[in-house]
C-alpha cells in the first residue's frame, strides 16, 4: 500500500472511525471534530478535525467551551498533513501549548521482522490482573517520570471490562520489572496500536525494546491485524525503522488547561 493511502486509511479508522478506548468513556461527532470524552482519569481529547480555515477558529473555540465547561483539561491531537495548515499556531494562539512532536510510524506485519526475544534471563510475563498492572506502571513511572495513576485507572477498567481490548507485557530479571510495553488492538480494523514501550537505564541496549515490538507483533497477527501504529519518539524511531516501520507523519499534542 502506498504511503497516501494507507496515511487514509489510518485516518479513516482509527481517527475519523475512533470508538472509546475504554469503558465509561464516549466519542462524539459535532462540529468538524471527533473527540473522546470521559472522566479525568480517562484521555480526553480531539482525534480528528476538518476545519476550513474560515471556521477554525470558531470551532477551537467551541471545544474549549465544551471541555472548560466539564472542567476538563483536554489534548487536540494535531498530525502533520491536518488543515488547515496553521491549525497549531491557531491552538497556541488559542492557550494551548505544545508538547514534543512524535512520528507516526506503521509496520506492515507481513514485513516486519518479528525474531527478537529478550536477552537470556529475561522473561516477558504477560499483564492480566492488578499486579501485572502495578509492575508496568512502575516501569512507566520510573522510565518517564510521570504519575502512573490515569494508566493504571484505564488498565484495570479495560481488564475488568473486555480483557481482549489490551495486550500489555513486562520484562522480568527474575521478579524485578525491567522493561514494559502494552498494544490496543482496535476491533475492526486493519490496525493495532503500540504504546508506553520503555525500559530501566541500565537495561537498555540489551533488545528488549525489540522484543516487546516482536512480542506485541505476533499477538496482533493472530488477532487478525495488518499493521502496528506508534507514535515514536526520536528514540525509538530508528529502532522501529530497522524493525521494517516506515514513517507517515508527525503527530503533535496541543494541551488545554481550563
């Protein structure tokens, strides 16, 4: 597939498509925009817009009402080719700020090599109840330094609620959690997502970022998906460019605070 069609076909599914990413949490579609709406505990934000430049305006306006009026920070999540083409100097002109641009990568499961395993000594131990839970938001907190709690709010709900819709793993040195990663696969759809891969400092170097991507890839061809998504930092960007990744844009979140 080339690059211009399979960058609508994510588009088409996974943006303008979007469905919630969990339980207690809705999408809606109304004014040129899809957003995803929950509690503060949930991720709240714009999947997809289409504003003409004539209206852009109106409509950032319109969703900072909304959210400000459920007291509800919110992220617009802007990509590269979106219009019109000053959507992000509008956002920041509008209060929001933005945070560091990622890559959108996608592998096609069909090429992409999937041999990595993680380094002698090393099990991978898959997430399914609240201490697999506990022991990848501690990999997440101690790898990103953010709170983990909102992770761990959506983890368990969307265990508790429909186990199949979350694929998350930890690496362990014994019992110790080096290195972790989870995948959405999205019903449906041709895609599965990657996220919150990261592994320990003095971890790193050994494959095991690899062999999460590996791990993750052959679940989602058995679920039946053709390509894996991850928005890639400038970190792990080459590594998935190795894997057989190709990148199709940039995403960037713009964040409003009420």
């Amino acid at each position: 597939m080339d690059h211009a069609t399979l960058l609508a076909l994510h588009d088409r599914e996974l943006r303008e498509g979007a469905r919630p990413d969990g339980p207690g949490v809705r999408v809606e579609r109304c004014a040129g925009v899809v957003r995803q709406v929950g509690t503060a505990r949930d991720w709240n934000g714009i999947v997809w817009s289409s504003p003409d430049a004539a209206d852009a305006d109106a409509v950032i306006a319109a969703q900072i009402d909304h959210f400000t009026a459920l007291g509800l920070p919110f992220e617009w999540k802007l990509y590269g080719h979106d219009r019109p083409g000053d959507l992000g100097a509008r956002l920041a002109a509008a209060g929001f700020t933005a945070e560091p641009a990622e890559t959108l990568m996608v592998g096609d499961l069909d090429a992409l090599s999937l041999d990595a395993e993680p380094p002698a000594g090393v099990r991978l131990s898959a997430v399914t109840d609240s201490h697999g839970v506990d022991l990848l938001v501690d990999v997440h907190d101690r790898v990103f330094g953010t709170d983990g709690g909102r992770l761990r709010h959506r983890l368990l709900s969307r265990l508790a609620a429909d186990p199949d819709t979350v694929v998350a793993v930890v690496a362990l040195d014994g019992e110790v959690p080096v290195s972790a990663a989870r995948m959405e696969p999205v019903p449906g759809t041709a895609f599965a997502g990657l996220w919150g891969g990261g592994t320990l400092r003095e971890w790193r170097g050994r494959g095991l970022y690899r062999a999460l991507v590996a791990h993750r890839a052959r679940v989602a061809a058995r679920l039946g998906h053709r390509y894996l998504q991850v928005d890639a930092s400038d970190d792990s960007r080459p590594v998935l460019q190795r894997l057989g990744f190709v990148p199709l844009t940039t995403t960037t979140p713009y964040v409003y605070t009420p």
